[in-house]
C-alpha cells in the first residue's frame, strides 16, 4: 500500500528529475551567481565582494541605458506584433487551403532553420546594403531613384532581419491551433448565417488565440534579448540591451553591472507580462 | 396539395475520381419527415451538405421553395443542418451558441433571450443558459444543437446522424423528441441514418441509397414489405435470402430452384425461365412446427443449429435440407418454451410471403 503510494510520487519525480537537475546545474545557479554579482562591484579586474545598489542605479537613472532597455523591449514587441500579423496567414493557408504541398511547404519554411544563425544575419546585412536586393528592387520598380541602404544599421534593420530568422517560430504555434479547430465549426457558423469572414472572426480567430499567445511571446522573448542582430544590422540606432551587457562582460570587464543590466531588463519584461495578465483580465469578463 | 418544398435534379458530385453522387434526383414535400438510409460511403451526407450549400454538386441543380439555391452559400440559404457531432462553439456558453444565429440576424436583445428561454424549455433544459459546452452530457449537448438550428425557423431542418454518438436508450428516447417536435413544429425534416431502426421509427419516407445512387423510395412499410433489390431487402430488417434460378413459371406461381431446394413465388409476368433471381423472406413470416407437420407452399425439413434469445422475441437459425442457413423469429409474448438447438422442425411459409427480386 504505502509502497504503491511512494511509487506513485516517486514517478515524476524520477522522470522530470534529470532535466530539473540539468537546469539548477546550469541555468538555475548560473543566474544565481550574477544575481549576485550584480550587487557588487569592480576596481581593475577584479570583482569587489563590496555590497552596493550602484549597479542598479546606475541602470535605471543612466539615459542612454534606460534608452536601450525601453527601446530593446520596444524592438521585442513590434517584432512580435508584426510576425504574428504577417504570419497568421501564412499559417492559416497551410492548415485549410493547401493539403497535397503541406508537408513541403512546411519543410521549406523549417529549411531556414537549418543554416547558421550568424550566416542568415550575414546574408540580411547583404539584402538590406546599398547595391543590395532591397534597393535594387525598389530601383527597379521605379520607387527609388538612387541605391540606398534603406533600414540597415538602425532598429528597422533589426526587426525585418529578426522577422525573418524568427519566421519558423512564429508560424508553427499558430499553424498548430488552427488545425486542431474542428472545420465542422466554421460549417455551423456559415450555415447559422455567417459569412465566411464572419465565421472567421467569430470561430477561427478566438480558437487561435492560444496559438496566437505563444508565438508573440516566442518572438518577444527571443528578439528582446538579442545582441548578435543587433551588432551586425543594427548600426547605432539599434543598439540593444544585449549588446551593452555584452560590452560589460566582453570588454570593459564590468560583470556586475552587466548583470545589474540583464536583471533590470529581466524586471521590466516581468512587469510588463504582468501588466498584459492583468489587463486582459479585466477586458475579458462578458455576460 | 402539399407542394415540394426542396427539389434536387439530377445531382452528381465528384471527389476527385470518387463518384460520391450518380445523378440523384429527390422532391422533398413540405412537412415531410424524409430519411435518407444506406451503408457509410453511399452519399447521403454528401447530398445533405449539398442541400445545405456545404458543398457544390459537380452536375445538377438544387431547388428551395422553387428557387434554384445551387450556387447560393450556407448563409444565404433558409435551411439549418444539425452536424454529426453537433458542432457547438466550445468557447461560448449554452446561451451565446443557441442564440447565435438570432444574434447574427441583429434581433434585439430581449427578443433573443426570450426565443432562447422558450427553445431551452421545449428541449427540457431549463436553466442552461451559462453553462458551458464541456460540462454539457451527450444528450443535453445533442439538444442545445437541435435548437440552435430550430431556433431560427428554418423551412428545411437537415439532420446528419445526430444520435449516433448517444448510447442506446438516450438515442431511442430522442427519437421520440424528434418525432414530436416535427409533429408540433411541422418543419420539413431531411434526416441521414445508417440505421435501419431509426428510419422506420421516424420516417413519413425513406429513401434508400447505395453507391451514390437512390436504390428505393417509399414509406417504412412499403420498403420492408415490398423491396425492389436484394440490397433494399438486406438493409432493412432482417431477411433469409436464397439465391437461385427460375425454373418454372405461370400466372399463379413462380418456381425458384435454389441448391436442391423448390422455392415458391407468386405469379408474375416479368420474369423468364432460367433468369437468375433471389428470394427473400423475412424471418416473422417463416413458420416453424414438429416434424412432418407440412401445411404451406414452401415447407422444408430442418435442424436448429443457434437459438438467439432476444428478450421479447427468439431467433432461431436454421439449417436446410441444401446446407443454407435461414433465420426464422418468434414473438415470445405467450411464454412458450424455447425449442432446443438440435431440434428437428419444419419450417414453412406461404407463397405471398416470397419476395422475388431481380436485382
């Protein structure tokens, strides 16, 4: 009896106890330890066990880091609105109008991912550059008058290279939510009396808005914290967050307020989240 | 004069290279409670979606009150189908799902609360309005589906095999609700089965379908009594069938020789010596007595090999004379006895009770 019970807790215990540990290992105490950092200080290249806010301070009054954390959470959510819009079609074809090239469609559209992270950003740098293809075709279709570099190094260029690298990401939670709507759904809405763009907005819409959810935050969460983007196409307006604290750690040596920086950051996007939980909250209750 | 109030000519429909319609023409009278019956794959729930404008036939045209609708959409159409699986919107509650389609309309509000609170009451469930759709039973489910449909007042109600996900005494007890609300409301009724049972229960009609192609038309009584194919005969009740040659024939009897048994008919003209034709007959009508006890036109001896215990009613399967196994049913309202499996009886049954089909 008593053994069946043990037996019984022990079991997920024993199942989710490998990647617990793996993630207190080398996530969870890693954190720890910046967390810590962050309310140290530095003098040379040593780290001072000397406790202080300064770092924290020094992240929220500074201009230009307040700057980077409020434009890096900007760039985070205009990404994400814009994927998710550009991309709910494209799922949306994918699970009810196409069927005999689904699976080759969604293999193309999974091939990107094959390729080196770094080399697609490189590849980016090259279309979006003077002479590049995004000039050439706007010179060809009469838009443009002179090859310009239009959206490269700023914090456009950071939002379509991430739109585009993302891609994958955004599209598949979408595209799954959408197939697990029963079509007979939509049926009884048209024969209810919907138009099809009706019975769009008030059955398909709202069943994929849990698939909707995961992709913007999917998006959010990666293009947010990016610094690797923003390096290369970013030029000077769209320097993020990520890329000073990569600065603090790389370079200047200055590991506490690089941490300080991430846990700022860290802190906004949770207030933020919250923000959104409670405001949806308050938008949702009906009859 | 009752007029036709759906008029389908000529309808095909292909799939692809699947032929799911043969060219099927159907009148449908207004008030009529029609049943299209056959196996899984014959059409009948691809003809109803065309009714309901779900889908468009390849060839034909579909008439509603005498207008051609074949190109018109579902939601232009004055007919409301009742899916399978009923199709309740999962993230609205009781009440938003019934009164959707009044909500579409821009009825105003006390208007669509009213007309819900009436169509909840005519279905029993009182008091549902906030509940939501995963709380609801199969039956209760089944009826918020009903009236969402009925609510709007549409001429047609189509009704695709809705009680075939409900068990058995819940699908019998909603046969008789449906029957009732079609007598009180006087809809006509376009209504898709695989089951036998539930077409004669609740048919004015039943069209009988196979392979895209309408095999018989006619009330309950004339189908089971006088099918016109062997594939009619089977799918309705249960029958004996034999498969066999004519052998002799006049205008009083025709001979059916089938493995070394002679089977009885009554006279008719349109068939010839030698054609290959079946005899069905149904297992109420075959006799069953001791021994000897020869009294019909078509008397064989022969063997119980299985006693099938019904509860109100016995089959018994019996082995002929050529090997062939027939079924024969008796009523058991009198308590008699069950014969015993072994037993050797004589099986008979009159001439009128051979059904001969060509087909």
């Amino acid at each position: 009896m008593i053994r069946e019970s043990i037996r019984r807790n022990l079991n997920p215990i024993a199942q989710l106890g490998p990647l617990t540990t793996f993630m207190i290992i080398f996530f969870g105490f890693p954190i720890l330890v910046f967390f810590i950092y962050s309310f140290w200080t530095v003098q040379g290249w040593t780290i001072v066990r000397q406790w202080s806010l300064g770092n924290y301070f020094h992240a929220v009054a500074s201009p230009v880091y307040r700057m980077l954390i409020l434009r890096s959470v900007f760039i985070g959510l205009f990404t994400a609105t814009l994927s998710v819009v550009v991309v709910y079609p494209l799922a949306y074809t994918l699970a009810f109008k196409i069927r005999r090239y689904r699976d080759l469609i969604l293999f193309i559209l999974m091939i990107s991912l094959f390729s080196n992270y770094l080399v697609r950003i490189y590849a980016w740098r090259s279309i979006l550059s003077t002479n590049g293809l995004v000039s050439v075709i706007l010179m060809a279709l009469g838009l443009a008058d002179e090859p310009n570099s239009y959206l490269l190094y700023d914090w456009t260029g950071v939002v379509v290279t991430l739109l585009n690298v993302y891609l994958p990401f955004a599209t598949l939670p979408i595209y799954s939510a959408l197939l697990n709507i029963e079509r007979s759904l939509t049926e009884a809405a048209r024969d209810l009396g919907a138009s099809p763009l009706r019975a769009f907005y008030e059955v398909t819409l709202p069943l994929s808005t849990s698939g909707v959810r995961v992709a913007f935050l999917f998006i959010f969460l990666l293009t947010a914290g990016d610094f690797v983007t923003p390096e290369l196409v970013g030029g000077s307006g769209g320097r993020m967050i990520g890329n000073a604290i990569a600065t603090q750690f790389g370079i200047v040596f200055n590991w506490p307020l690089g941490s300080a920086f991430a846990f700022t950051t860290i802190l906004v996007i949770f207030l933020l989240l919250v923000a959104f939980l409670v405001g949806g909250r308050l938008l949702r209750p009906r009859r | 004069m009752t007029r036709h109030i759906v008029n389908a000519k000529n309808v095909t429909k292909h799939f692809g290279k699947v032929v799911a319609l043969d060219d099927v023409t159907l009148d449908v009278k207004e008030g009529e409670f029609v049943t299209l019956l056959g196996p899984s794959g014959c059409g009948k729930t691809t003809f109803l979606r065309i009714c309901a404008g779900l889908e468009q036939p390849t060839e034909g045209r579909v008439f509603i009150e005498g207008e051609d609708v074949t190109e018109v959409p579902p939601h232009k159409r004055p007919v409301n189908m009742v899916f399978q699986r009923w199709a309740l919107f999962p993230h609205r509650n009781v009440f938003e799902n019934i009164s959707f389609g009044l909500m579409l309309r821009k009825r105003p509000p006390e208007e669509i609360e009213r007309r819900v609170k009436e169509m909840l009451a005519m279905v029993k469930l009182e008091g549902y309005e906030e509940r939501r759709i995963s709380q609801l039973s199969g039956g209760e489910a089944q009826r918020v589906a009903l009236v969402r449909s009925l609510i709007l007042h549409p001429k047609v109600l189509l009704l695709d095999e809705p009680l075939a996900s409900l068990d058995l005494k819940l699908r019998k007890g909603m046969q008789i609700e449906l029957i009732n609300i079609h007598r009180n409301l006087g809809t006509t009724f376009i209504y898709v089965t695989h089951d036998q049972e539930e077409a004669l229960v609740m048919s004015d009609r039943i069209v009988v379908m196979n392979e895209g192609r309408i095999v018989q038309d006619g009330t309950p009584r004339e189908i089971y009594q006088h099918p016109t194919t062997v594939f009619a005969s089977n799918f309705i009740g249960e029958a004996s069938l034999f498969k066999g040659q004519v052998a002799e024939r006049d205008s009083e009897k025709v001979v059916v020789a089938c493995d070394g048994l002679r089977i009885v008919c009554p006279g008719r003209e349109d068939v010839s010596v030698g054609q290959r034709v079946w005899v069905s007959v149904r297992p109420e009508k075959i006799h069953m007595g001791p021994e000897g006890d020869v009294g019909r036109e078509n008397s064989f001896p022969s063997e119980i090999v299985n006693v099938i215990f019904l509860g109100s009613m016995v089959r018994y399967q019996i082995e002929l004379p050529s090997g062939e196994l027939i079924t024969v049913q008796q009523d058991l309202s009198d308590e008699r006895p069950l014969h015993p499996l072994g037993a050797k009886v004589e099986i008979g049954w009159a001439k009128e009770s051979s059904l001969l089909l060509t087909r």
